[in-house]
C-alpha cells in the first residue's frame, strides 16, 4: 500500500515513545497529526497524559474497541527497539507499522509484512503528510 493511500485511509494513531515535551519530534508530529483529524493515542510509560488525552504503557493495554481500531502504530524509539513493538502491533492487528525518520529494523520490517502488516520506515509521517497534503 502507499503512502498516501495509508494516510487517506487512516484514523487512528498509536504513537509509540510520544514525549509530554513539545520541543520533542514526537510531540509536535502528533500535534500536527491531531490537527490533522486523526485521531491519537499516545504510548509512553513515563507519561499520564498528552494533551489531555490518557496515555497508555503498551499498545496491549489500550482498551477495547479501540486497541482493534488502530490503523498506524507510529514510531519514536531506538531502531534495536522496534521487534517488541512489531510483535505487539501485530498480535492487535494493527495496519500499518510507521517508523520515523533515523528508524529502521529490517527484521521486525519483515515479520510485519509477513503478517499483513504495511510497513513504513525512516519517514516522518508530518514531513510525508505535509508533500501529499494537496490530495488529502
């Protein structure tokens, strides 16, 4: 699938390592995707809350029916990071496997696709946004 179909055809963002800090990538990508209309969640367990929206250790711990509802697991961890994050993502069944631009784990990039899973890697999803922005 390509990129801007996945991003027409998307909703709802897991965004893994989202920081509370808004000089963080990860904060203001999600701000920008939020502004957007997408929907997100954000996933850090070091964090209550992102603006004002609860956040979750672990995309296992996302209640239902949102948890299936996930179309993007967003990315903003150290590439050695990812598998874990992969295996979760799958075992919810999310779409799409994002990883931000400097992020890039071919083994967990292939167990993804081998699970029906799209995978993104080493792209920003604001920078991507934003050059597709006219057909959106």
């Amino acid at each position: 699938m390509e990129i801007l179909e996945i991003l027409k055809s998307s909703k709802l963002i897991a965004v893994v390592g989202l920081s509370d800090k808004p000089e963080r990538p990860s904060y203001y990508v999600a701000s920008y995707l939020l502004e957007k209309e997408y929907k997100i969640i954000p996933i850090n367990p070091n964090i209550k809350e992102w603006r004002g929206i609860k956040a979750f250790s672990s995309l296992s711990e996302i209640p239902q029916p949102a948890r299936s509802q996930i179309d993007i697991v967003d990315i903003f961890r150290k590439s050695e990071d990812v598998p874990p994050i992969v295996d979760e993502a799958i075992k919810i069944r999310a779409k799409t496997i994002w990883m931000q631009l400097g992020i890039v784990n071919e083994a967990a990039a292939t167990k993804a696709r081998a699970a029906g899973l799209n995978v993104i890697m080493d792209k920003c999803m604001k920078i991507e946004h934003k050059k597709l922005a006219q057909p959106l």
